[in-house]
C-alpha cells in the first residue's frame, strides 16, 4: 500500500495494489476508486483532500 498526498492541486491518493487501473469511477463527489481488469478496487483519489480531512499530510498507521 502506497499513500502520497499532492498539495498543489490537494489530491490524497491511496495505492492498494500496485496493478494496471482498468476503470474508475467517482462513486461520491471527490472520491474516486479506480478498478483493475477483474473489478477490484485498487486505489482510491480523494479531491479536495485538505477540506474532507484534518491533516492529509499526517498519517496514523495500525496493525492489530
């Protein structure tokens, strides 16, 4: 998993898999999934990243 954060044009993008996106598709205003051939969800865009989230260049990680 990969997650990057671009503030010039405020975009937090969370890699799962590091495959070929096959479609995408904005399932809420500003939240984008992207999709490989098989319809798995490979990654996801959040737009506007500062306005829908505290701190987008801040990460808690945790593993139970």
């Amino acid at each position: 998993m990969k997650i990057t954060y671009d503030p010039e044009v405020d975009i937090l993008r969370i890699i799962l898999s590091d495959v070929p996106i096959e479609d995408s598709d904005e399932e809420k205003p500003g939240v984008i999934l992207d999709y490989d051939e098989d319809g798995n969800i490979i990654g996801l865009e959040i737009l506007d990243a500062s306005k829908r989230i505290d701190n987008p260049r801040s990460l808690e990680y945790s593993i139970f």
